[in-house]
C-alpha cells in the first residue's frame, strides 16, 4: 500500500495474535472443574457433547483423535461395544513439512 500524497510505501505494524496470552502447556483440568463442565452439559441437554466430553476425559485422548471418531467405532452394527481400540495418530513436527 502506498501513501497517496509522497507516494511511498506505508507499513502497517502487525500485531501478534497471542500477544499478552499464555502460551505453551496448559495445566490440567481439576477434578472440580471436569464436574462442573459434566453438569453443565446435563443441564442444558447437550447429550453429544457430554459424551464426547466424558470419552476425551476417560480416554486421555487428544482432541483431534477424539473428533476423529465415528459412530462405527463406537457402535458397529447398532451395537454399542464395551471397549473401543483407537489409534493415536502421530503429532507431525512442522520442522518436519519442509
């Protein structure tokens, strides 16, 4: 972009998107925490969510296996299964892409 009097370029300052945010681990959840997301998620009838919820929290799945998830892992044929086999995928170091 350039200034419409001088004619020369103008830089816009960019500002980072985590600037002042806490970034790298995160603690874990608390106990208390895990319940009251569970009785929220009752409360307002969110059944889907409870369970996802519940399975990431039981499992210690991360979140992008826990998405990754169908109905047919769960419930083939209609039937729900009393154990589940899911297979973590490999956290892909960006280094790694190029």
């Amino acid at each position: 972009m350039q200034d419409q009097e001088s004619g020369t370029p103008t830089i816009r300052k960019r500002v980072p998107w985590n600037k002042g945010k806490l970034t790298g681990a995160k603690p874990p959840l608390r106990p208390k925490h895990v319940w009251s997301i569970r009785t929220k998620l009752q409360i307002e009838g969110r059944v889907r969510d409870l369970a996802m919820f519940n399975l990431a929290i039981d499992s210690k799945l991360r979140g992008c296996d826990v998405v990754a998830i169908t109905v047919d892992d769960i419930a083939a044929g209609g039937y729900t299964a009393d154990r589940a086999t899911v297979r973590q995928k490999k956290t892909v170091d960006r280094s790694d892409l190029n």
